[in-house]
C-alpha cells in the first residue's frame, strides 16, 4: 500500500478519534487528515485550543501507537463560511481566526504535521469584491509568514461558495500570495461544470489532494457515478512532479448531498484503484 495515500476523518465523524485512528490501520492505510471543524467533528477548535499541546500530545501518542502519519490539519472555525471567514470586514472576527491559525499551526508542529489547510474566504455582498480580495490576500500572506516561519507549508482548498469557486480566480489568488499553496480538490469545479482541461493547471500549484468521485449533478458520487478521470489527473501529476499526499475524502454531512454514499465502501474502492494507478506510472 503507497503511504502517499491517506484517508480523511472527515469520513467518519460519528467515531471516536482513537476509533478511527483503529479503522484507518484496519484500511491498510498510513496516513490521516485531521478537521478541526468546528460543528462537525469530534475534535473541535473550541474545544481543543483551550489546551492545544495536551490534545495535540495525546492525538501524537495515538498516531504513534498506530503508526500512523498526520498529513494535513484542516482549520474551519465555523460551519457557516462566512461568518469567520478570515477575511471578515470585522478586524475583531480577523484577529480571532488569525489566533485560531497560531493554534492550529501549533497543533500540526507537536504532531510532526507540516501541511496547514484553511478555507480561502468569501466575497462580502456589501462591498466590491476588490476589498474583499484584497483582505483575503493579506491574510493570507500572513498566514504563509507564519507557517514558514516553523517550516510548515500553508495552504487553501477552493470550494464552492468561496471567493475563489473557478480555477481562474484560483490563479488570481496563488499569484497574489507568495508561498501559498493549494489542497486541490477536483470535485467543487467539476460540480460547476469545469472540463479536467481547465482544472488541471491548478495541479502545480498544489501540496495536497482530495480524492473523491464527483459529477456535473453530485459534488459527491460513488465511484461507479464519477465522471473525473483520475488516471488522467495522476499522469498530470506525474508530470507536474507532485509530491503531496492523495486523500480519500468523502465527507458525512448535509450540504450538497454528501450524506448519500457509502463513505467506507467508496474510501475502499478508490483505495484500491488509486494504488493500482500509482503501481502503473510508477509513482508509489
């Protein structure tokens, strides 16, 4: 089994964290991406900031009992994207996620994690959409600082709903924020009806990738339903000289129909055929 595949725990909010630690060693897998969302997941920002280095500790003697890998710590600090999203025209709600983000970035070093994922911000509706790029930018270039500051990289996933939702606006975003990266998830522009060919060129600009299937109809499908040629997006990376991690992630939850799949059948099934892939190109 390749240790650049990891699996999400997103897949599986209704375990417990040791439990699901306990079911990625049973999927023959190495390594886990971590979501501190706060809503929905079992371990939660507000809960887990109030002492990040114990919590941190114990998730590392977890993932050490298991050999396990952490590969990547996801920060949403709200289930709504845009009321503290960072970049918020509240300086107060700004400088709260900036806090939430030194945490995070804490939680990531005691874990030996060196891959922070955070979500890029919204356009507010009662400003140009200038001003709230332009915030965004800043923000996000101070979170690069800081990352690389403790020799971690920083990076966003586009998504539907977010200021960046085409890979044009993706670019846009990258070019104006040095050593920004991206956890590159194929799903949210293929759902909007983005050809492969157009969301390809994001593949070297990033440092982590979701894999799922996905149609023009369903941000989440079964693999029998996907439309993605993911043998095709591997050749790319391939080419492109991609080194991150390829995480199976199908999420459980009420938005666009991401509750209606089998999350461990699916997660076995792109297991087995992103593995077979990586065998054929010779990039295990």
């Amino acid at each position: 089994m390749s240790s650049r595949i990891a699996c999400s725990d997103a897949s599986f909010p209704l375990l417990p964290p040791e439990k699901l630690l306990d079911l990625v060693v049973l999927l023959e897998l190495k390594a886990v991406d971590l979501g501190l969302f706060e809503g929905r997941s079992q371990l939660q920002p507000s809960t887990v900031f109030q002492n990040t280095s114990r919590v941190a500790a114990d998730y590392r003697c977890q993932l050490q009992e298991r050999g396990l890998r952490l590969s990547d710590v996801f920060l949403q600090v709200d289930l709504d994207f845009s009321a503290w999203a960072i970049n918020h025209p509240d300086i107060a709600r700004r400088r709260q996620t900036r806090e939430a983000y030194r945490h995070a970035l804490d939680f990531a070093g005691e874990c030996n994690c060196h891959h922070v994922t955070v979500l890029p911000g919204v356009v507010f509706a009662d400003e140009p959409e200038t001003d709230s790029f332009q915030r965004c930018a800043d923000e996000l270039r101070w979170r690069c600082e800081k990352a690389e500051e403790r020799g971690l990289v920083c990076s966003i996933e586009p998504h539907l709903g977010s200021i960046v939702p085409t890979p044009a606006e993706t670019i846009r975003l990258i070019d104006a924020v040095p050593g920004l990266t991206l956890t590159l998830d194929y799903t949210h522009f293929v759902r909007q009806g983005f050809s492969e060919s157009e969301i390809e060129s994001l593949v070297k600009q990033a440092s982590h990738f979701h894999v799922r299937g996905a149609n023009s109809r369903r941000l989440q499908a079964s693999f029998k339903d996907n439309t993605i040629d993911y043998a095709r997006v591997l050749k790319v990376m391939h080419e492109t000289g991609y080194q991150g991690d390829l995480v199976l992630e199908y999420v459980w939850i009420d938005w666009e129909h991401c509750n209606e799949v089998d999350n461990l059948s699916e997660t076995i099934l792109w297991r087995d055929f992103i593995t077979q892939q990586l065998g054929s190109t010779g990039s295990s």
